[in-house]
C-alpha cells in the first residue's frame, strides 16, 4: 500500500517532465502507474492486510493503513478508471495544451490521494488525504484559469467541500477523544452511544454529503462541469464525490442505528435523487445533463448504503461499481463530442449517430447501464435495491413505502433524463441533413474510442457475469446486519416479483415522460421548488462579505490608540472577570524576597513613570529602557545569568535601533491634542500592570505538581551533552522551535529592508573605495593625514563636525576584545552562560560602536560581505545541522557528540548543536549588519544627497 503512494508521487512529480519530453503521448506510461497498482489489488484480493507506522503518536497521527473488501472494490475504481482516463487524455488532448505537464501530475497524484483516502484507517490521517483531494480538485476543476467560469467553479467547489471537510474534522476529533481511538476499524466495531458521538456522526456526515453533492450542498458539482472532460469523467463519476459514499459505507456498521444516522442520509439523498432528476430534465449540454444526473445517482447511493442492512449494502456497492462505469464511459462519449463537434448543445447536434454510429453505441449502452435496462448491471443493481428497500426490517413500513415511492420516482426520472441524452446527442430531430457542428466533425481515433467502449461494454458482461460481481460485492455487505433475512445473490432473473413489477413502472414512466417532452418543456422551471442553490451561496457570500466589512469598519477606525486601547482593555476585562466569579486558589504573594530587589523595583517604576511624561523621544527611550536594564538585573539575582546576559544585550542593541529610528522623527512629541486622554491612558495603563501582576501570582499559585524544570539540567547534560539548561533548551530539545524563530528573524529583516530600500535591496554597506572624491577631498584638509590613517578609514569620510577622536581611539581598542568576548560567548554556551544568540548580539553592538565610530562606509570596511549572504550562510548551519544529526544516528536537530583525542589537545568533545548554534550567531550578526545597513547606512546617504542638493541649490 505504501509502495503505491510513493509510486503516484514520483510519478506526479516526473509528470511535467515527461509531458515536456513526450508531449500528450505521456499519459501513456503514466497510465501505467494506477494499472500496475490494480495488479497488487486483485493479488491481494480477498486478504485483510495492515499496514502500521508510527508519525506523530502523540497527536494519535500513526499511519495506519488497511486493505479490506471494501477498500479493494473502491480501490479497483479508483486505479481502473484511473488508469483508462489517463489513456483517454492521450487522444483528448492536444501537445500545445497550456499547462498540460502540471494537469498530468495533478491527476496522478489525484489517483494516488484516493487510495490513500480509501486505505487510511487512522481517521485523522483519511482527513488528510480527504483534504488533498479537495485540493487537488480545486487545480483541476480550474484547469483552464484563464476563464472565470473555472475560476468560479473551482472556488465554489473548494469553499462548499472545505466546510464540510472541517466540520468532518470535529465530528472525527470528537469521535475520537470520545471512544479512544482514532483508528476507523476500532471506532466501527465499538460505536459509542449517547448525545456526543450523535452529534459527531452529523458532523461527520456534514462533511461525507458535501463530498459527494447531496442536497443542499450538491450545486457545486454542475459547476464544476467547467473542468475539462477527463476531470468530469473521473472525479465527478468514479473517485472524489464517491469519497462521501464511502464513508458512509464504512461507518454504517457501527452508526446505522444511531438516532439522526438514517434520518439524515435516506431524506437528504431521496431529495437529492428527484430533485436532480427534474432538473437533469431543464439542461441542454449534455455535460449538464450528466452532471444533475451524477446528483441524482449519488443521492440513490447514499440512500442504499446508508439503510444499514445486508441486502441494501450489497445494492449500494453494485451501483456504486455500475455508476462508476456508465458515467465515466459517458463523460467520455461527451468529451468526444465536444472534441469533434465543438458543441455539447443538444439544440445545436442533429444527425450525429448516423456520422458517429460507433459512438452512439457506446453512449447507448452507458445510457441504458445508467436507466437500468437489462441486462446491464445497472439493471442487476437497482432490481436490487428495489427488493432490498420493499424487505428491509431497519425502517418502518410507511417510511420504507415511502422510501421506495421516492426510488420509483427518481428512478422514472433517471430514464427519462437517459432517453433524452442520448435522443438530445445522436437523433435526427426532424432534421433532414445534419446540422453544421456536426457536417465539420471529424472522426474519433479507435484510441479514443477505446476507454469508453470497454467500460460500457463492460457493464453488459458485468450484468450478465453478476454472480462475479456478487462475489466481489457481498463480502463487505455481510458486515452488516442480515435481520434474518434469507441470504441474497445478484442475478439477473429473480422471477416475477414486485420489484420487477415495478421496473415495468420506471421504464414505462420514463419512456411516457419522454414522449411528453414538449409539455415538460414548456414548464419553464422559473422558480424552482427549493430556491436555487447556486444564488442561495452568492447570496451567502455576499452576506459574509458584507459582515465582515461592516465588523472591520467597526473594530478598525484607523486608530492605532484606540485599536491599541480595545487590545488591552479586553486584556484586563476577560481575566480578571473570570478570575472574580472563579474560585479562589489561595494566592501567596511575596512583593520582594531582598532589599534589593526592592530598589531595583523602585527604579524600574521610576522609569515607567518618567517615560509617560517626558516629552523628549530620546529621553523616553533611555527610560524605558532602564526599565528593561533592571529586569535584567532581577534575572541575575535569580540565579539565570543567561537570561540576564541575553536581557542586557538585547535592550542595548534596541535602544541603538530606537536612536537609528528617532534620527528621522521630532525630537519632542507633540501630544496637544491628546491632553483629555491622558488620564483614560493612565488607569489603563495601570490596569493593565495590575492585571499581568494578578495573573502572574495566580499562575504561580496554580502549580500542584513539581516543576519540569527540576528534571531539565540532567536531561541537558544526558540528551544534549552541555551544562547550560538555557542553551541545550535552544539548539536541542526545543530546536525546531528555535529554527521557527529564527526564520521569522530572517522575515523580519527582509521586511525592514524591503521599506527602506523600497525598490530594491542593495548589497554590502559602502566602502572607503566607493566614495565620491568630492567626499575625500572635502573631508579632510589635510590629505597625506587621511593617507596615513591605518584605523578607521571611514572616519576620513565623516564631516569633521561630527567626528569624535575619544570615540574613535576608544572603538580602535575595544572592538577587538568585544570581538573576542563574542566568539568566547559562541563556543562557552553550551556549559556557561553565552551561546550563539548571546555571541551574535555582542558581535553586533561590536558592530554598532565601528559604525557610530567611523560612518557607513566603516561599516563596509569592517565587514564587506552583503547582509544577505551572512542571513542565508546562518540559515543553511541551522537546518544542516538536522541533516547531519540524521547520518550520526541522532534525530533530526538534536545533539549528536563526535568524540577525538588529539595529539596536543587531547580529549576533544564535538557537540553537533554547535554547528546549529553557529548558524543562530550568524543570523544575529546578518540581522544586525542588515539593520545597520537599512536604518543607518542608507538613511546616512539619502542625508548626504539632500545636503549636497540643498549646497548646489543657487
């Protein structure tokens, strides 16, 4: 089962390449991917195989797969008519095809998310697969983009069957958390009972009646008929809406007699089987006309597998195989028409079965298969169901006669909507000569033909070959309850009986209804019984989009303090509500456990208090970040040096960025006209304060247990060979967390980017050699001065005015011992306090005293390399990193230690993490050169041009 995954993937991803080598003629040996997987299906026909492997055990995610008699019937469907569709696109069509190369790989991968679907006993997983079909259907249904009759039906498609699917999606979770297992097989066999799984099967059969377009949720399936032939023949015939058909067929065993099972499936699918009849009876493309009849057939289905009995199940699956047959066999006949004729119109095709007699054949037995007419299977199955519903012990006897009036009726419109089919297709309508779409077509190839003619053909051997398809059917329907019923075979002579008699009443109804086509067509369907599903969903979106304009124009003004003030407020609102009508958990709150802490306290308060009312922005900041400073004081205290370390270095690399930001802003604010709000602001503020003071105290309070943290620095030193927990945490037992973090940095420094430059990021920060001469020339006097400078070479370039002797002496004898000091941090983490994170911020504010130093052209000087290529360098360390642990026997991100001894270093012990840890240092060091680069360098040289503008200016 596995195998056949793996093989539809490499071969969807191989498509485009061979479509590009082979043009149309690749569907041929891409073909050959779904036929050869049906031949592990009938060499494993008749076993029950597992398959078991372990993905994501703690989320209940195993990869469970099971190949029963039920997923071999669907199986040989999916792959059979899989593969014949696949050679159908050979001949369909042509080399120039836009986009042919991704069509083909969408439809093999399509081939394989289906078997997945069908094999997936872990329900969770069958969501997964479920969703991709959805997908998947979406790119083909809008195959042709560029015209916005797809693009439609390809979004109305998605949003109907992706609600379905998420409601599908809680009904399982609840199902699951439920019954304890996510697994289909041990949910079936041990069904829980009660209000909740209730209300998990509707859910789930929300989502299993919107797959397969049962009423009210079926008007996506006409519109998908924009999707080329070949989709419609497959997806819309044999594979994707029979998804809905097969769930509810696997879950019938255990849910049938649960109370809203049967109420649900059997009305909405008898409405579904008249509903679309009538309308099959209004279309005039026949592509139309097949697609309301698909409606109609899968509400019959869904009503046969849904009645929860032996025989009715045995009915379902025949017609699940017969409709697979004929609707494909004749989404083929109508692509073949279209492909010759250039027309589906009934209106516009006359004469056409004299021109294409082959093809009318075809189409005729499909059509009589799809009307039930012996001896087609389709005969053999709905005398079946007949029989089954007439006898079925599950229902009462005035809804089983109601039941089967409704069969009968959208049965008698399935004739009459098959007569017109192939009448409105291949007649000759009181025509004399044909008509001219059908006077310019040209033959269909034997190759063409081919697909479509075996499976009609097929199903006149199936009808008379029944007993086979009995045994092929009946083992899956004997998971059923039989009710004593006395066993039942296909056949295709029962006797007379009244099932037979009223299959005398369908075809005699359909054939009457037929002949009264002229009074059925002067019924003008103007206002359809239920309302038209198609405007009830433009009309549902336009609500949705009315709402959320007129909520978004409510709760956004435009106002960041007030979108700010609603932010915050609710933060202190909903906990602090809860919190009071809650019980009360004994709080223990210690204000302050040394005097020290006491005064640290007062000074941060001091700065908080003195940043609301200096009107001073630079002032502001350095207050504000005093506050940060004294949180890291208070991390030292506590014995977290790393945190403390990693505070400091952290608040004074942002204050640089506030000072890079204020040079281009007032220096004071102007709050004149927010003077009445500064009170609100106030207690707000406050408030706020109170309330993260009051949640922190009841969050300590709430702990029962012993802390995790008190196992942390065994497991650090165990599991990731290093003394300091903080760092081990980082680049071990939480890396895929860090790599997260540092990809939004790496987000982040783009975006700053992308604002400064705008148009376009430019590459390393400027060097000495780059500048203007009038730049050289101007800032220096004494030019064999500036020759003889061996430090700080962009220092020349700086206005005397601005340049400062004591800073830069200084910068020339401290920026090598902070160099130092970073690199000693980088390699001292994973034992002491420092690691990559802490390294890259000293390397950084090393950075940023040369550029305060010396310019934006010592910038460049310092470090010639482009900001972007020391992000990207970081970025491959750390993902290597999961690579490399992989060929060390380690997992993915997680420390593996490679032991040497050296002839003078002796024992040296090498911790992979720190090649991930070399990767954040990196990126921290990028992300600070390309800040630099953005907020200093640039703005410096957009600076320097106004100035000389505003020179030059007369």
């Amino acid at each position: 089962m596995l195998a056949i995954l793996l093989a539809h993937a490499a071969a969807a991803l191989l498509a485009p390449l061979f479509v590009r080598w082979w043009g149309r003629n690749a569907f041929f040996p891409l073909a050959l991917v779904p036929l050869l997987s049906l031949v592990w299906v009938f060499g494993n026909w008749g076993t029950d195989q597992t398959l078991k492997i372990e993905w994501v055990p703690g989320l209940s995610m195993n990869i469970d797969m099971r190949f029963d008699s039920l997923a071999a019937i669907m199986s040989l469907l999916v792959l059979g008519i899989g593969a014949l569709i696949l050679l159908y696109c050979a001949r369909y069509f042509e080399n120039d095809e836009a986009r042919l190369g991704l069509f083909a790989a969408e439809m093999v991968a399509f081939s394989g998310a289906m078997f997945g679907l069908i094999t997936s006993d872990n329900m969770l997983v069958l969501y997964i697969f479920w969703e991709i079909t959805t997908v998947l259907s979406f790119l083909l249904v809008g195959h042709y983009a560029e015209r916005a009759s797809s693009r439609r039906a390809a979004t109305q498609a998605l949003l109907v069957t992706t609600a379905g699917g998420l409601a599908m999606l809680v009904g399982i979770i609840i199902l699951g958390q439920v019954s304890g297992t996510y697994n289909l097989s041990e949910l079936v066999a041990n069904a829980p009972g009660g209000w909740l799984p209730g209300v998990a099967i509707v859910l789930v059969l929300i989502g299993a009646l919107s797959k397969s377009a049962i009423v009210p949720l079926h008007f996506w399936l006409p519109g998908a008929m924009a999707a080329p032939t070949p989709v419609s023949g497959y997806l819309h015939a044999a594979a994707m809406v029979k998804a809905g058909i097969y769930l509810v067929a696997r879950l019938a065993p255990g849910f049938a007699d649960s109370g809203p099972w049967r109420a649900t499936v059997i009305s909405l699918g008898l409405l579904s089987m008249i509903l679309a009849g009538w309308r099959a009876l209004r279309a005039f493309d026949l592509k139309l006309i097949l697609a309301f009849g698909t409606v109609s057939q899968l509400g019959f289905l869904m009503v046969l597998v849904g009645i929860g009995s032996e025989k009715a199940m045995l009915a379902g699956l025949t017609m699940v195989i017969a409709h697979a047959m004929f609707k494909a066999a004749l989404f083929m006949v109508v692509g073949i028409v279209d492909h010759t004729t250039g027309t589906r119109d009934i209106r516009k095709l006359a004469h056409l079965g004299k021109k294409a007699p082959w093809l009318a054949a075809i189409a005729a037995l499909a059509a009589a298969s799809m009307a039930g007419l012996p001896p087609m299977l389709g005969f053999v199955g709905k005398e079946t169901a007949l029989s089954a519903v007439i006898s079925t012990p599950t229902l009462d006897p005035t809804v089983a006669a109601v039941v089967v009036a409704g069969l009968v009726i959208g049965s008698i419109l399935t004739v009459t909507y098959s007569i017109r089919f192939v009448w409105g297709a291949f007649a000759r309508k009181q025509l004399k000569r044909p008509s001219p779409s059908v006077r310019a077509m040209h033959a269909p190839s034997a190759m063409f033909l081919a697909a479509p003619a075996f499976l009609a053909v097929l199903g006149v051997i199936a009808g008379f070959g029944s007993s086979v398809v009995d045994g092929i059917v009946s083992p899956y329907a004997r998971t059923l309850p039989s009710y004593g019923q006395e066993p039942y075979h296909l056949a295709l002579w029962h006797g007379f009986n009244l099932p037979l008699a009223l299959t005398v009443v369908v075809v005699t109804g359909g054939v009457g209804l037929f002949i009264a086509h002229r009074v059925v067509n002067r019924l003008k369907f103007e206002h359809p019984p239920l309302g038209n599903a198609d405007r009830i969903y433009d009309n549902v979106l336009k609500f949705m989009d009315t709402l959320s304009i007129r909520l978004t124009g409510t709760t956004q003004r435009g106002s960041l303090p007030l979108t700010q003030g609603t932010i915050l407020l609710t933060l202190v609102l909903l906990p602090m509500i809860v919190l009071i009508v809650g019980q009360d958990s004994g709080i223990d709150y210690t204000l302050w456990n040394t005097p020290l802490q006491l005064v640290i306290g007062v000074i941060m308060i001091a700065g908080g208090l003195g940043a609301t009312v200096m009107r001073n922005r630079l002032a502001s900041v350095i207050l504000v970040g005093l506050t940060g400073y004294g949180c890291g004081v208070i991390f030292a205290i506590h014995g977290a040096p790393d945190l403390a370390l990693t505070q400091f270095l952290v608040e004074t690399l942002t204050l640089v960025v506030f000072v890079l930001v204020l040079r281009k802003l007032p220096a004071e604010v102007d709050d004149r006209g927010s003077a009445g709000s500064r009170g609100p602001r106030a207690v707000l503020a406050v408030a706020v304060g109170a309330t993260v003071s009051v949640l922190g105290a009841f969050a300590m309070n709430a702990r029962n247990t012993a802390p995790v943290s008190l196992l942390l620095p065994d497991a650090a030193y165990e599991l990731g060979d290093g003394k300091n927990v903080i760092n081990v945490i980082l680049v071990d037992i939480r890396a895929w967390d860090t790599l997260g973090e540092i990809c939004v940095l790496l987000v982040a420094a783009t975006g700053v980017a992308s604002l400064v430059f705008r148009n376009r990021r430019f590459g390393s920060a400027p060097r000495v050699s780059d500048a203007p001469a009038s730049n050289a020339s101007s800032s220096n006097s004494d030019a064999n001065f500036a020759a003889e400078t061996t430090w700080l070479l962009g220092g020349d370039l700086i206005d005397p005015r601005h340049r400062s002797l004591i800073l830069e002496v200084t910068t020339r004898l401290i920026f090598p011992t902070i160099m130092v000091l970073s690199i000693y941090f980088f390699f001292s983490g994973h034992n002491a306090p420092g690691g990559g994170f802490a390294g890259g911020l000293t390397a950084g504010l090393a950075l940023v005293l040369r550029y305060l130093a010396g310019g934006r052209y010592e910038l460049g000087e310092t470090v010639p390399i482009d900001a972007g290529k020391i992000l990207g360098l970081g970025l491959i360390f750390a993902a290597g990193t999961a690579v490399a642990s992989m060929f060390l026997g380690a997992p993915a991100l997680s420390s593996a230690t490679l032991e040497v001894t050296l002839p003078i270093l002796g024992d040296i012990k090498l911790v992979t993490a720190l090649f991930f840890d070399l990767g954040v240092y990196l990126i921290v060091v990028g992300l600070v050169l390309d800040v630099l680069r953005s907020l200093g360098a640039r703005l410096d040289a957009q600076v320097e041009m106004q100035s000389q503008s505003r020179v030059s200016a007369p």
